[in-house]
C-alpha cells in the first residue's frame, strides 16, 4: 500500500493558542521550469476542480476559432466574457449578463446550460433575488460561464449541444488533451465535478506546470489571450467584492491566479514563478497565504497584498489571532513506501 506525509502548510492561532493546523502539499517552480521547492507530496494526483477552469476555457477558446475565427460564436470569446469562462463568478449580475452574451451569439437559451440550479455566492444579489420572490437559477451558478462557453465551442464546430458534458464528447476529449498537453503529464483520473462537467486529475506538479505555461505564453497565443483576460478583468474570475482569485490579481498586477474547491489553488508571476498548492482536509481559508509564502521563499517578487498573506481569525467580532503559512519544507515522504 503506498502511503504518504503531508506537510504542515498553515497554523491557526487565537490569542496565542495553536487552534487548528492545515496539512497539504505545495510545490514551487522556478522560471526555467525545475522545482525550485517542494513539501508534502506534490507528484500524488489531485483534482484540481475549478482551478482547471482557466484550461478548459482555453480548449473552448481554440476549438471554436479552428472552424471560423470571425463566426460570432468565436468572436464572443474575448474580454470578460473569456474571463468569466475561465472564472468561478459569484451570480453579480453584471456576470449574468456576460454569460447571456456568450449564450445569444451560440444561438441559444440559459435552457442550454448543463449546470445545476443555484442561487449567486454574491451575498448581497442572492438577498435581493429571494426578497424578489426568484428562485435558484442555472445562469447564477458560478459555473455557468465555463458552460456556456462549452456551448459556444460546440456549436462553432458543429459539435452536439444536448451531450456536450458526455467524457467522450469532442470538445471533451480537446479538453483533457489540454490538460496533458499544459500539465506536461497524462491525465490520471476522471471524475464529474460539482457543476457536472467532466473533470480531469493530474499530479500538483503538473498543475504548476499548466499556471506557468499560461503565465509566460507567446503573446498572441491563445493561451496568452485566456491569460490576459483574466489580468484585465479579475473581477469576472472572480467578484467584485472579497473574492480571493480577485484580490490576488488586483493586489499583484500581472499574477495568474485561480483555486478550485477542496484546498487548490494554482498561482503564476509574469516572470514564471509557479505554484501549485492541495491543502488535504478542503479547506480554501489559507490557500492564498501558503501560495505567497511559497513564491516568496522561491525568491519570486510578490511583495506586498499583506492583507492577503494572513486570515484574520475573530472573537466577540475582534481579531484574536490569524491563519498563517507555516510550511514544513522538510515534510514529505519516498513516493513509494510500503507497509505490510
């Protein structure tokens, strides 16, 4: 049986007390693409969830311009619109309208959408939108910019609409070729993923390597088109209010930055710093913090977003301590150990 030992990545600390500790893995490369830093067991596959998104935005973005790239379909993938392809948006309806866009120049209706019905994570539109009676809705869920940009590719390649979260679609297949080819590595799982969109395990390392393609691509690429409209339009990534993928990027200009559910998190500087980090019990609280700290202990330049470095940790409504990276470097066992 293979076993492996997580790292120590962040402590929980109230008025003194070590409360909790965030066990994972993380792993550094520098610009030229070796490891510059590691802990834990970066070679182990993860499910990357939404951190994948950037990927499968870039799969759509290049089958929809291989037919036509003047169709209005193709043409509808740029700006915010690619942004929030490759985002996890909080329902603001200012998201909304964008995702209708790229569903009118597809021809079609949020009817199309393969994601669940879900009320907006944007605190406030979700109040409203009860108050107003509404219900729970495919368009406010915050993937609903990746499929509609699914749809998009499908119907500019005159690929099927009603199966196009089927593995052995198309534009699937385009998609997991994308991630081996930026990942460096062959995709080692398939699951479903909470938007019920095929979803693609590759080894932390891997996913590294795919945020710092992205970050350094040739511009005019495509992959540096999805890179650009998510520097210019964080907030489609994103939300306009506290959300991390958002804040990293508005924080630090020219940063790549997007997580994904249970503890990922993949960040890459303009120079080509990359990391990639798993944090084992889920959670997200620390993600951006343990990513800065190991950038930082790498000799990458993210100097400043102090604001991001720690989480506040509260009591009676009062900061009483913090969540902060603490890696263990040292951590991490041989890829292969065996018990009996």
């Amino acid at each position: 049986m293979t076993t492996a030992r997580y790292a120590e990545l962040a402590r929980v600390t109230r008025n003194g007390f070590v409360e909790s500790r965030h066990y994972g893995s993380v792993v550094v490369l520098d610009p030229s693409g070796a490891v510059a830093l590691r802990a834990g067991v970066p070679d182990e596959p993860v499910l990357p969830r939404s951190t994948l998104k950037p990927v499968q935005a870039l799969a759509c973005l290049t089958a929809a311009t291989a037919a036509d790239p003047a169709s209005p379909a193709a043409a509808s993938l740029a700006g915010p619109a690619l942004a929030i392809a490759a985002g996890s948006h909080t329902g603001d309806d200012r998201h909304v309208a964008v995702v209708r866009e790229l569903l009118t120049a597809a021809g079609l209706t949020e009817a199309a959408l393969g994601c669940p019905v879900d009320w907006p994570e944007d605190e406030a539109t979700r109040e409203r939108l009860i108050r107003a009676g509404e219900q729970r809705s495919r368009i406010r869920m915050n993937c609903s910019g990746k499929h509609a940009a699914m749809l998009v590719a499908a119907v500019a390649r005159g690929w099927s609409t009603r199966d196009y979260l089927d593995p052995a679609h198309p534009l699937q297949r385009e998609i997991a070729a994308s991630v081996a080819r930026l990942a460096g590595t062959p995709v080692t799982a398939v699951a479903v993923d909470g938007c019920g969109a095929p979803l693609f395990g590759l080894p932390l390392t891997g996913l590294a390597r795919t945020f710092q393609a992205l970050a350094t691509a040739r511009p005019g690429s495509d992959e540096a088109r999805v890179a650009e409209a998510m520097r210019q339009h964080p907030e489609h990534v994103g939300g306009w209010h506290g959300h991390p993928n958002t804040d990293l990027m508005r924080a630090l200009p020219g940063l790549l930055a997007k997580g994904g559910a249970e503890g990922v998190l993949g960040v890459a500087t303009p120079d080509g710093y990359a990391v990639a980090v798993k944090v084992i019990d889920g959670s997200p609280r620390a993600t951006s913090s343990i990513a800065l700290a190991a950038l930082t202990a790498a000799g990458a330049a993210v100097d400043g977003a102090p604001e991001l470095r720690r989480v506040p940790v509260l009591g009676g409504g009062e900061p009483v301590g913090a969540v902060d990276a603490a890696i263990d470097w040292t951590a991490g066992t041989p890829r292969t150990e065996r018990e009996d």
